[in-house]
C-alpha cells in the first residue's frame, strides 16, 4: 500500500528531483497538512547541516549524516520528503542518550551535493565548509 508521499514522490524520478530543483515544486506530507519543499526547507537543511550535521563516510563512501534526540522524529521524517532516497536509522541508546540517525548517501548523497554547491556554504560557515571540502577530498568526489 502506498502513501499519498509515495504517490507524489512518483511523479518524479527520484533520480532527478533535487538535481534538477523539483524539489522546490514537490509536495510532501508533514503532519495533518500538506506542505511545500521550498527555499524554507532548502534553509532549514542547510541551518541543520552545519549546527549538527557530519559530513563523512565508512571509508568505502561518502555519506553525510545528523544525529539528534528522540524527541525531534517528525523533524527526521520530513528531512526523508526534503531529500528522496536519504534514510532514517534508530532509534538508538547509547550512553543514556537516545537518538535517530539521519543518513544520505550514494546517488541521493551526489544530487545533494549537486544542489549543495549553490548554496554558498564557504560564504555561510567556514568551519562547515572546511569539513564539507574534506569529505570531497577524501572520497575523490571533486
């Protein structure tokens, strides 16, 4: 059974929604409401991604990952609409904290990037952009 996400998500390849901006136009389902992905939640990723976000891999590839506490699950799960393919993994107890993992690799990881480019992160964090610039470096992704 699909969910009305699932069916809007079709009309796009995944493949092709943040890379070529259907993202901006694509409707998700958030709470009782529709909402959509627009600049405000292009922000809100961006803003996320440098307070907490990781950007890494495994060692065999690239991923950029958020971790935060149980309590922000409907945050987590719109994150999934905001960049198709990108998971959520949890929730975990570690060290008496308990959390969510948010991951994005593989091809949703490259279109992300792809948009990610645009967004003038060197001009908006330095610390952020060194850690970004790394993650390319290291997984030979310039």
């Amino acid at each position: 059974m699909h969910s009305q996400v699932d069916q809007i998500d079709e009309r796009y390849p995944r493949s092709q929604m943040i890379a070529n901006g259907y993202c901006s136009n694509l409707l998700a389902m958030h709470g009782l409401g529709v909402v959509s992905v627009n600049e405000f939640f292009k922000g809100l990723l961006v803003g996320l991604l440098i307070g907490e976000g990781h950007f890494g891999g495994d060692g065999k590839q690239p991923h950029i990952t958020l971790r935060m506490h149980t309590r922000h699950r409907k945050l987590f799960e719109l994150l999934t609409k905001i960049v198709p393919g990108s998971r959520v993994y949890g929730p975990y107890t570690h060290g008496g904290r308990s959390y969510y993992q948010w991951m994005v690799r593989g091809e949703p990881l490259r279109q992300l990037m792809e948009w990610f480019e645009n967004v003038q992160l060197n001009e908006i964090d330095d610390y952020a952009w060194q850690r970004y610039k790394e993650m390319k470096h290291r997984y030979r992704l310039e």
